[in-house]
C-alpha cells in the first residue's frame, strides 16, 4: 500500500507505550496495532485527530505516501 504508518516512530519519540496511546485516544490496543503495523483500510479523521493530539504531532507525522514498485503489483 502506499501509505505507510509512522506511528510507531511518534512512539519511540514520545517514549510512550502502544497501551498509554490507545488508552489516551479511546481505541483498544489491539485496533491501535493494526493502524500502526499498516493493515488498516481507513482511519477517522476523529481518531486521526485523537491521534495527533495525544502525540502533539502533526497528520504529516503520522503518515506518507510512498511510491508503489511495479514490481510488487
């Protein structure tokens, strides 16, 4: 995909844990991991938001597009 998660980056930034993020934004841990591993379809603006103002950071932090590689499709 190429959209990729930088949440684990805020994270280590932040030296916050994955259960302290999911508590502080209302999202169960194991919702948090699948945001932050990349298999997530589709975030809330409203859980983005959350996201941005737990980790004081900015969407752009949080998430980039890449380029795909014709080789993967």
């Amino acid at each position: 995909m190429p959209i990729a998660v930088d949440i684990d980056v805020m994270l280590a930034r932040r030296k916050m844990s994955v259960g302290e993020l999911a508590e502080r934004v209302g999202i169960t841990p194991a919702n948090l991991a699948v945001l932050k591993n990349g298999r997530a379809k589709a975030v809330r603006f409203a859980t983005l938001a959350a996201l941005c103002e737990a980790l004081e950071c900015q969407p752009g932090d949080l998430l980039r597009w890449e380029t795909e590689d014709p080789a993967d499709g």
